[in-house]
C-alpha cells in the first residue's frame, strides 16, 4: 500500500441488541463509568468511555449481513 494513502480509518464500533435501551444506557452510565455520547431515538444511543464507543439497540441491527452476498443474489 503506498504510503501516500488518504484513506483514514477509525475504530470499529460493535452494536449491541438488547431488550432494553434505557436500562443499558443506565448500566453503561453508573456501574461502568461511560457517557451517552449522544441518542438518535428511543432505541438507538451510543456510550462511550475514553476511546471506546458501543451502540446500543433494540432492533435488529447488528444481524449478520453482507452487502456482496446481496449483491450477487
């Protein structure tokens, strides 16, 4: 790979499907010391500590997928 590359990548963020956003979110705040970076509705949210981030769903978000399995479909 040439080392003039301009591709930036950061770090992966796992998504967690649990039962309950609200009740991770407070599990994350109070026994783990992370902060709600930020909440995109009432069943999506991120928490973050130092350089970690974790999302948390309630949907069925993080499902095995692939777009090339798609695609040639």
């Amino acid at each position: 790979m040439p080392e003039s590359s301009i591709n930036i990548f950061g770090a992966p963020v796992p998504v967690f499907r649990v039962n309950n956003v609200d009740a991770n979110i407070a599990y994350y705040l109070n026994a783990l010391g992370f902060e709600l970076r930020w909440r995109a509705s009432e069943g999506f949210a991120c928490v973050a500590r130092d350089r970690c981030s974790i999302f948390l769903t309630d949907d069925n978000q993080s499902r095995a997928f692939s777009l090339a399995r798609q695609a040639s479909s």
